[in-house]
C-alpha cells in the first residue's frame, strides 16, 4: 500500500521540495511554543527523547498514517527516529494507555507534536466506531461515504484509514462483513478497491423526472453493474421501489438490483404512521418497543425516517411481491448508536451506507504526548507517570 504523501504547501514551488518544503509546511502549522522550544533547545545543546503518547478514552489503535510521516520528516531532516508502537494496528486500546513511545533528537521532535497527534486521534475514534458499528451488525456490508462530511482531503484520508483499520478488527474478532468500501477513488486502496463505490445521488432522480426513468438511465449508462435505487426523492418508496422492480425483472431475481432507503427524518416512509410502524416492528419483534430506553432509540425504531419498522415495511412489501432478492440499503444517520439498536431488533439490512462513524465529539478525538525521558533519564510532569516505560 503506498505512503500518503505530505500536504503540498504553497512554499514547495519556491524551495523545489525537500526539507526546505517540510520544515516551512511543519513551522506553518505547529504550535508557536514548540518553535520557541526548538529556537531554545537549538542554543543549549540538544537532547534524546522520548515521547509517550495516549489518548484518554477506548480506541482502536490507528498508527500507520503517523509513523509513515514521522519516518518521511525524519528521512528528509537526515536523522532518524525510533517508533515504539505498544499495539498491533487494530487493536482495542484503553483510556491513558500509552498508544506509542518516539524517540529522538529533541529538536527535531519537538515541533511535530502538533501535526502527529493531529494524525493520530481523530482515526483512532473514527475506528474505534465503525469497529463498534461492524460487530453489531456483523452480518451487513458497510460503505464508508464519509467524504462530503471531512475537512479536506487530509480528514478523509484519515477517516477512510480508519474505517478500513475499525472494520478489518470486527473482521477479525465476530467474522463481520465489515466496509466493503468507500465513495472515492482516492482513498478505495484502503479497502482493496481501485476505485469507489456508490451509483445515484438525488440529482439524478431529480434530473430525469422520476425514479424509474433514473434507474433506466443508469442502467443505459453502466449496463454491467449492479444498480442500487434511491427511492425516497418523490416520497413513495414502496411505489417507486417496487415500479423499478418491475421494470428489470433480471436484475431483481439476480441479487443485483438493491433498493436505498434515504428518507428524511421529517416523514414516515410511504405506507406508514406511527400506528402502522408500531405494526410493522410488532409483527417482526413484538418486544422491541418494550426494551427502548430514550426518545431517540424510539424513533429509530418506529418513527419517522429510515426506522426499523420502515426497514421491516419494505422488505415485506418486495417479498410479498416475488422480490425477495432485491437487497435493502439503509443510510441516513447511521451511528454506532443507531446500528446497536437496529442489531437489537434484526432490522433486514444489506448494506448501509454511513459517514456517521466520523466521532460526534470532537474533544473525544484529543491526542496527548509527553516527554517522558532526557537522554535515556526518566521524567514527566507529575500525574502522568503511568507513562513512563518499564
């Protein structure tokens, strides 16, 4: 798998790339203090050291990004550094156990502390959910289509990495399908793809006039691949979903024509109120409405917008009508939280699609490095001794 490359900086032009490139992209982005740290340190004489870092909650351990560009700052400085990881790459790590140790000349460590744990936390979390999301529905492929919801093209190669570390840990641990892919080319290596995954958006829909006439498009298009139909544009899943059905009878009996639900939390799914979703659930699994515990876990259950009733409700409706291989795709708000409870009920799921393991609490994703020795003499600030190696 190659190497991310560094972010291209405006200076690379003007300095031909190199280490000029590096230090003026680190000096760019890091923390002022730790240049004034490096000014001071390069005056007095430089040391060894050695970094702990840790986060302070449960993650999945993430570390291929950050030591690739450790080693590629290090190659380009002519010094080297000494990654110590303390877990094998996908790996359940807990709250304030050190993740890594790195050691090194202090000077040219010392400014980077910013940008690595930048690198590090956020993949970390971002695993650390889609494992979670993975081993409770071990049984349903994933699409990561996080890419719209990134900050830039750094965030989401983050978040794909990370993704593909959460879901090949629940591969592991509960046989899950996992994430089977992402919605970009440029990050699908990370799944073993060339290229990413996805067919229709609404503009299309919208853009020819109905969802049937979209599907015949697409399929005009790109006759050879499987077709998965958003069927919420004009609010009339069941009718559109089974319309379309109808229309390519082949692909349906194939397995390779897939029905999304996409609807928004402002309706129930056509067909539905919340007497008929309390019916639909009740049919399937009488007890769930019982085992509910906030507002939320209801309305993911039997309320508006792709519920677990709503799930239920269209699977019955393409089996009663002989469409029994069309596969269901969910997406729309598909946290970890949500896919505990649609695993609570068996919800008939194929596929869903998410960006919702992207952490919902950015402070979560907090990184901490310390030093914790000079020239091979153990120190660190007190409270954080558990960091010091053995």
């Amino acid at each position: 798998m190659p190497k991310p490359a560094l972010p291209k900086h405006p200076d690379d032009e003007h300095t031909g790339g190199g280490v000029e490139a590096i230090d003026s992209h680190v000096a760019s982005l890091t923390d002022h203090y730790f240049k004034k740290t490096k000014a001071a340190v390069s005056r007095y004489g430089d040391k060894r050291v050695t970094y702990a870092v840790f986060m302070r909650r449960p993650v999945i351990f993430c570390p291929r990004l950050v030591i690739d560009w450790l080693h590629e700052v290090a190659a380009a400085r002519g010094v080297t550094f000494d990654i110590e990881p303390c877990f094998q790459e996908g790996a359940w790590v807990g709250a304030g156990e050190p993740l890594l140790y790195i050691t090194g000349p202090m000077v040219h460590l010392v400014d980077l502390e910013t940008l690595y744990l930048q690198k590090l936390g956020p993949a970390c979390v971002a695993a650390f959910n889609a494992y979670s999301m993975c081993c409770d529905l071990p049984k349903v492929a994933f699409l990561a289509m996080d890419g719209r919801h990134c900050a830039g093209g750094e965030m989401a190669e983050m978040m794909a990495y990370a993704a593909s570390v959460g879901s090949a840990a629940a591969k592991r641990d509960v046989g899950a399908v996992g994430f089977v892919g992402n919605a970009t080319d440029a990050t699908a290596h990370f799944f073993g793809n060339e290229r990413g995954l996805g067919t229709m958006p609404h503009a299309l829909i919208g853009y020819a006039g109905s969802t049937l006439r979209a599907a015949e498009m697409f399929h005009e298009t790109f006759p050879d691949d499987p077709m998965v139909v958003l069927v919420d544009y004009y609010g009339l899943e069941v009718t559109d979903a089974l319309t379309v059905c109808r229309r390519f009878p082949e692909l349906a009996s194939a397995g390779r024509l897939s029905v999304r639900l996409d609807t928004h939390g402002g309706r129930f799914v056509e067909g539905l109120d919340p007497a008929e979703s309390y019916a639909a659930l009740e049919r399937h699994v009488p007890n769930a409405v019982r085992q509910y515990r906030t507002d939320e876990e209801l309305r993911w259950l039997v309320g508006t917008g792709v519920s677990a009733a709503a799930i239920y409700h269209m699977r019955d409706t393409l089996d009663q009508a002989g469409f029994d291989k069309v596969k269901i795709v969910a997406s729309s708000g598909f946290t970890p939280a949500k896919c505990k409870v649609m695993a609570s009920v068996s919800a008939p799921i194929d596929v869903v699609g998410t960006g919702s393991f992207l952490p919902e609490i950015w402070r979560e994703t907090y990184a901490t490095a310390d030093i914790v020795a000079y020239d091979g003499k153990p120190s660190v600030k007190v409270g954080r001794e558990f960091l010091l190696q053995d």
